[in-house]
C-alpha cells in the first residue's frame, strides 16, 4: 500500500499541471458576451444557490433566476371531495407477475390530487435584482458600449456599459458558503437616478420549457414585508402560502430603500454615492448576520482558486485542433456550471438552479450522471454533500414503497422532492435503472476511499437497495431464470411496459449491483444474504438478436423499426458506462462491436437526449476507438452554447445538466482509461497532460 502511494506520488509529481497554466486554460475560455442571451443567462452560484445575470450583470432586463436546493412552495391542495390530501391518492394496480401491484401513477378517477401530486411542490425563483433607470421603460437597447465577462477562476461577473454618456461598472459575486449575491457597482449615475428594484414572483405550474420562473402578475396571491433594520441594512419577508423566506440586504454608504410600489412586491434602493457595495442574503429564516460584500470577495476567489488548482484536470492546449479546443472548452465551461449548478445538498434538477424542469424536481435515475463527475474529477467534498445522506433520507419512503409493492428492502423513487417522494407516472412509477446507483456510487467511494468508515456508510443503504434487487427478480419456473420486469420501463423509455422483460442494460446493471453489494459484505467478513447470490448466479442472460445486443428481450424488429431505434441507446452503456461482468459469462464482443456499428448505422441520434452521445463515447472508447469518441462528443446534436450550457434539443429543458455531466465522464475515462487499460486514450496524434484520474470502473 505505501509503495503504491509513493508511486502514485511519484506519477503526480512527473505529471502535474501548475497552478499557473490551470489557470491560463481555464481563463482562456472565460465567456464574453455584449448582449443578453434569450434562452441561458451567466451565473454566479455555490451548487445550493445561484444567481442568473443578463448583460447589465443584473436580472434588469431578463428575470434570470435566482435559485436554490431549499426554496420550495405548495399550491393549495384540491378540494374536491376524497381528494383533500395526498394520503388520498392510490395510485393504480397493475399486474404483476399474477398479482395486482400498485403503482404511483396518475388515477383518473383521482385526477385533481394526481396531477397536485405531480405539481407540487415547486422550486420557486427567490427574487429578482436589476437597475433602475429613474425613468420608465428603459431598454437594452437604450444601453450602448455593453461588455460582460465571467471569470471562471474567481467566479465573477464583470459587466459595464454606457447609460445617457455615463459609465457603469458592476461586478457580480457569489458567497461561496451562504445564499449571498454580492455586487459592486461604480458610476455618476448612482446619484442621479441609477438605483437597483428587488421584484419577488408568485411560482407557476410549468413544467419547463420557460427561460424565467415565477409570475409577476399574481401579486395579490403572496405577501412582502419590509424591515429597515439599520441605516446600512434592510430585511424583507417573503410569504407564499406556508413557504417563507428573508432576504438581508446589506450596503456600505449611503442608502434607502422603498416599497414595494402599489400593487406590486417591487423595492427600490437608491444610494448617494458613485460606489455601492451591495449584498442580498436569501435564506429560510432570518440569519443572525450577514457577510460583507469584501468578505464574500475573498471567500469566492479562495473557492474557486481551491476547485481549479485541486481535482484532476486534462490540458488540451498543445493540442493544434478545433476539435480539442472545443473539447477542451465544454469540459471547463461544465466543470464550472456543474460547481454552480449540481453540487448541491439534494441531488440537482436537470436544469440545476437556471430554470425549472419537471417542476424544480429531481430525477434519481439521472444522478449518476450529475453526480458522479465529482467523484471522478476528484471533488469528493461536493459529491458527499447529497451523499450518501440523500440515500439515508429517503431510505424509509423507499422501504415502504417496496413493502406496498409486496418486495423485500428499499426501491428508490424516480421524479423526486426533498420529501423523497416520487411524483405519479407510469414511466416514474416503472422504471428500474435507478435502483443499482448506490452500489455505482459506493464503489467509486471506496476505490478512493478504501477504509472502514466508507464501508459502514453505504452498508445499510447498499443492503437495502440489495434487499430489493434481489426480491424485485422474478424467478421464472419455465425457463429456470430470473426475469427483469414486465411491467416496466428501461431506460429508453419508449417500450411497452406490460411486454418489456429482460432488458439487456437493466440485467447487467443487476449483475453490477449485486456483485459490488455481495463484495461488500466480503469486504466487511460480513455473510451474505444468500438470495443475493442466487439471483445473480440464476439473472437471465443478456438477450442477443441477430449476434448484437438489443433493448429487451424478444423486441420485435429490433434494427428494422425506427420505433426501436429511437430513444436512448442503452445496451451501449453495458460496456461504455458499465464495467465488464465481474460474474457470470463474460461480454461477447463480437456483439458489443455489431451492436456499436448498429447503432451508428440506424440509431435516430437526431432524437437522442445529449448524455446518450457520452455513453456511446465511453463504449467507442473501450472498444479502442477514441477518434469515434471524440466525433460523438462534437456530435452536431451534443451542443452546448457560448457559455457552456448543454442545449436540451428536440426533447428536453435547456440547459439539460446531464449532457455536461455525461461529457466530464466520458473525459475522465479518455484521461484515466479503466481497469485493465489504464492510462490516456486520447485521438492518435493528440498530445494531452492529464492529472488525477483514477481509472473508472
Ligand atoms: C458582440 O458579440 C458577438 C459575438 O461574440 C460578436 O460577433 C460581435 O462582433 C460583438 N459586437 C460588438 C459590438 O462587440
Ligand atoms: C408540500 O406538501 C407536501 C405534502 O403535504 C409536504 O410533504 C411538503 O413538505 C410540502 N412542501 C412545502 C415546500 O411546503
Ligand atoms: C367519497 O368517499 C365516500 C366514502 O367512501 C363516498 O361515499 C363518496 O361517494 C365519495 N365521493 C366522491 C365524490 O367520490
Ligand atoms: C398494462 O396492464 C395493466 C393491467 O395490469 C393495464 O391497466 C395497463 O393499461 C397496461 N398498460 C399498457 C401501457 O398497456
Ligand atoms: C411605458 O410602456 C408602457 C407599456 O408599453 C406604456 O403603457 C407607458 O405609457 C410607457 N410609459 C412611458 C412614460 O413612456
Ligand atoms: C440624460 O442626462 C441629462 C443630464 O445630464 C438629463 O437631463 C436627461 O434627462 C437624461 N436623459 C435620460 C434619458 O436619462
Ligand atoms: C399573468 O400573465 C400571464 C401571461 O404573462 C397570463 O397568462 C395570465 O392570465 C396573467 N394572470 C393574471 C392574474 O393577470
Ligand atoms: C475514509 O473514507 C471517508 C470517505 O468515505 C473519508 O471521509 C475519510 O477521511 C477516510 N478516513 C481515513 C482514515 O482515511
Ligand atoms: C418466462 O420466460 C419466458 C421467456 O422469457 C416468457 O415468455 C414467459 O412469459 C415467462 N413466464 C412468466 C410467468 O413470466
Ligand atoms: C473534427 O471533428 C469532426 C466531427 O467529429 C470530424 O469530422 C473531423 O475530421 C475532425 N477534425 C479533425 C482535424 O480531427
């Protein structure tokens, strides 16, 4: 174990990346911009709250969001009789392998408590802050000399432009450890009109698809109160039916604020002086004190210094390439809007803390995507802050949601709140794929982490998840085997649930699962249950049509029907995001090779959701193909836009986290190889530094 250290000392000495160049890659992709973007904002923000910026480097002209893990709200319950409360709701009985099982999904017979069950709760946009002109109806268009730039390496926004021939400067911060947004702003004009409106939404019902969240014109429905606690400080109260909140605001000089103006829960603070310092702390309860806007300065340049220089990192710059200068780009601009946008204490939202998609919920089937880059960049503290405790949170509504079901241990939901519970579907109530991600997780913990204490965190979680896996297998007496499913979804979530069986990368993601639960026990000279093993020695075998591996087993029409080719292409994840089989047969791969070339030949990629296009990278990658990885991950459909956001395509919200997410794994294993080929696998002729990377799986 030491020498192995020193090596790995050694290897990180020879390799290492200065502080000095990281830098340099890093600000060489710093997004400039002299207009605000219609669709993506620019964002300051600590993984649990973020602020969304238009040009002015204010929410002045778009009402960008401002967003966090706790601000949540709840429409009034129906009334409608027998469907008053969320105990109400039954769901519907499905069968299941000769009995009725029921399912959360949406009854028509209880359709208003359903569909409140689906809405509710919602993240809610805590409030917006932009200029004032002193007069009415001034556009951007009325702003001249606009210029904006994000400095990723101390998380600022710098914005300035010319307003009647007077300059603005503003800077844009964000505390690194509260929900504070700080800004700096410098101009005559802050005593002759300039001053900045505070504007606080009702929440509204959509779904996504809205840059913006929250209405402006349901004032009535919510209430604002204001508190001028100090000459330099003030609190307002935001009440919503049973979610409050206070925003602390904090200035250095001197200042006033007013309002809100009739009808209306808009403020407005003036300053006397050519120089504000201004700070807006939003949290759940009154805090006892808020940081200064100097404070807030240094704690997010020491932040962001520490996440640059620290982690593993992949330097692209010698490389003479658009190709890896476009790589190389998408892979910082993620690594900061994931810190931005996913490190949070609840899984993060697809769209993380710009706008909301699916509500403001949280999907636990695309975690391992959104969490996982930390663990493999080696940023473990912002992994560890939703896990595994998101897992122990949930553990009791998960054990019952199996027990109602009639199954053994805890089967995780899907569309989830920080209540942990899964909002009614069919799809949400039948999909499987999420419930081996803790085993996923756990085992890049311990590769890191090889001690004890990991050990004892996941093992009720781990045994639980186990429990559930093995009692959700169907022991099938005509054909001797455990089946996956039906009724169920996989992950491409297109097949019919009532004939979908054995889908080829659910059976080898239950293979995975038990195999790292079954390790885990060994680990710790624990026994272990023995239903475990039996399951995994007796899975079915992974189907193969035609000698490649298709979606389910017996699918008809498997690469002849474009209904089947559409969706996410998942049997590539067994060998792209899926180790080998450390049980039972070993992967063909003769029909790992066929399957990939199908793939390529007939798949609808033009329909595919963006991390489909990293999965197929990553199986490009094992099968020794890294120019086909690289063309997937520049794949015209994989967009991400000039500040990095990943483009949602045809079929999902933008910006659609999991592309970004997907990208830094698909980099990591390019950077770092796997176990058994380890090491850069990188286009031939590409000259690359790496530094930290352990080999996935
Ligand atoms: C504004 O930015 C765009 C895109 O970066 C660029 O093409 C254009 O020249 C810029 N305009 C000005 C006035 O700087
Ligand atoms: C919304 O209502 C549900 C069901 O009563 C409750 O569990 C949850 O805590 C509520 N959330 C908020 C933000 O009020
Ligand atoms: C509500 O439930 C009660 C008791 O089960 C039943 O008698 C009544 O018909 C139900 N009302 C409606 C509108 O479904
Ligand atoms: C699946 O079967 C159940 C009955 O068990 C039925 O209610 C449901 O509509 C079927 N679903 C589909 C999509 O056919
Ligand atoms: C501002 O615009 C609104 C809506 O277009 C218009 O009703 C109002 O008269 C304008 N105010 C001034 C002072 O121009
Ligand atoms: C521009 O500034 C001048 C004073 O310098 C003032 O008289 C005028 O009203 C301002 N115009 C606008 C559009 O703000
Ligand atoms: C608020 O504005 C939206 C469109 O922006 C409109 O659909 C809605 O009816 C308005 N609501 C009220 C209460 O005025
Ligand atoms: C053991 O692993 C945990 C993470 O699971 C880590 O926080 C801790 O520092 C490790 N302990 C030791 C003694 O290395
Ligand atoms: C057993 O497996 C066969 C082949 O997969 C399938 O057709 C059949 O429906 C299964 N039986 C049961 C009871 O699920
Ligand atoms: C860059 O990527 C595109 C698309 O993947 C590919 O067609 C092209 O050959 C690549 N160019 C170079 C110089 O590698």
């Amino acid at each position: 174990m030491r020498v192995l250290g020193i090596l790995v000392l050694l290897v990180s000495i020879a390799e290492a990346i200065s502080v000095c160049q990281r830098r340099k890659v890093v600000r060489s992709f710093n997004v400039r911009r002299n207009a605000s973007s219609l669709t993506t904002p620019l964002q300051v923000g600590n993984g649990n709250f973020a602020f969304g910026a238009d040009v002015t480097g204010l929410q002045t002209f778009q009402p960008y969001g401002t967003l966090s893990t706790w601000g949540w709200h709840n429409f009034s319950l129906p009334t409608t009789a027998n469907q008053t409360s969320v105990d109400d709701f039954t769901g519907l009985q499905w069968w299941t392998h000769g009995r009725l099982v029921p399912y959360a999904q949406p009854n028509p017979a209880q359709s208003d408590i359903s569909t409140w069950l689906i809405q509710n709760p919602q993240r809610i946009n805590l409030g917006n802050i932009g200029f004032t002109f002193g007069r009415p109806n001034v556009t951007e268009s009325d702003l001249q000399q606009k210029e904006q730039v994000l400095d990723m390496w101390t998380g600022k926004i710098s914005s300035s432009f010319v307003y009647n021939g007077s300059a603005v400067g503003v800077e844009t911060w964000a505390a690194p450890d509260s929900d504070t947004v700080a800004i700096a702003i410098e101009s005559d004009l802050l005593k002759s009109g300039l001053g900045l409106f505070l504007d606080f939404p009702y929440p509204d019902r959509n779904k996504f698809n809205a840059p913006f969240v929250g209405v402006w014109n349901a004032t009535d429905q919510h209430s604002t109160a204001l508190d001028r606690t100090s000459s330099n400080s003030a609190t307002i109260k935001h009440t919503l039916g049973q979610t409050t909140y206070v925003v602390t605001l904090l200035w250095e000089g001197e200042g006033a604020i007013s309002g809100p103006a009739k009808g209306t829960h808009r403020y407005v603070f003036t300053a006397a002086t050519n120089k504000l310092h201004f700070t807006a702390s939003f949290a759940p309860t009154l805090q006892p004190e808020a940081a200064t806007f100097g404070a807030i300065v240094q704690a997010s340049r020491d932040w962001w210094r520490s996440y640059w220089s620290s982690g593993a990192f992949i330097d692209l710059s010698a490389v003479k390439s658009a190709n890896a200068t476009e790589l190389q780009r998408r892979i910082i601009l993620s690594q900061y809007l994931l810190a931005v946008n996913s490190a949070s204490s609840n899984p993060p939202q697809e769209s993380g803390l710009v706008n909301n998609g699916w509500y403001g919920k949280f999907h636990l089937e695309m975690n391992l995507w959104n969490s996982l880059p930390f663990a493999r960049w080696g940023h473990f503290p912002l992994l560890w802050r939703s896990l595994p405790n998101m897992y122990n949170r949930f553990l009791h509504s998960s054990f019952e949601r199996a027990h109602t079901q009639g199954y053994s241990g805890a089967r995780w939901g899907k569309m989830t709140d920080p209540t942990g519970r899964s909002a009614p579907g069919e799809i949400n109530s039948l999909l499987i794929w999420q419930q081996a991600h803790p085993m996923y997780f756990a085992e890049m913990v311990y590769r890191s982490y090889p001690n004890s204490t990991t050990l004892s965190q996941w093992d009720d979680i781990l045994t639980a998840t186990a429990d559930f896996m093995a009692s959700y297998a169907f022991f099938n007496a005509s054909t001797g085997v455990y089946d996956l499913g039906p009724p169920m979804y996989p992950v491409s979530e297109n097949t019919p649930p009532n004939a979908t069986i054995n889908p080829t990368f659910e059976l080898a993601y239950w293979r995975f699962g038990l195999d790292v639960a079954i390790r885990w026990k060994t680990r710790q000279s624990l026994p272990v249950p023995e239903q475990w093993t039996t399951v995994r020695d007796n899975l079915a075998a992974l189907p193969v049509v035609d000698g490649t591996y298709p979606v389910y087993e017996g699918i008809p029409d498997m690469w002849t029907d474009s209904k089947t080719t559409n969706d996410h292409p998942a049997m590539a994840g067994i060998f792209g995001l899926l180790p080998p089989p450390s049980s039972g047969p070993a992967l063909d791969t003769k029909a790992l090779r066929k399957t990939a070339d199908k793939i390529k030949q007939h798949w609808a990629l033009e329909e595919s959701y963006g991390w489909d296009f990293s999965m197929l990278a990553m199986n490009s990658l094992r099968l020794g193909d890294a120019e086909q990885a690289v063309e997937y991950l520049l794949h015209p459909i994989f967009a991400f836009d000039d500040t990095g956001y990943p483009v949602g395509g045809s079929r999902v919200p933008t910006p659609y986290f999991p592309n970004a997410a997907s990208l830094l794994l698909a980099t990591a294993m390019m950077a770092g190889g796997w176990d058994g080929d380890e090491g850069k696998h990188f286009p031939r002729g590409w000259v690359v530094d790496v530094e930290g990377f352990m080999p996935a799986l």
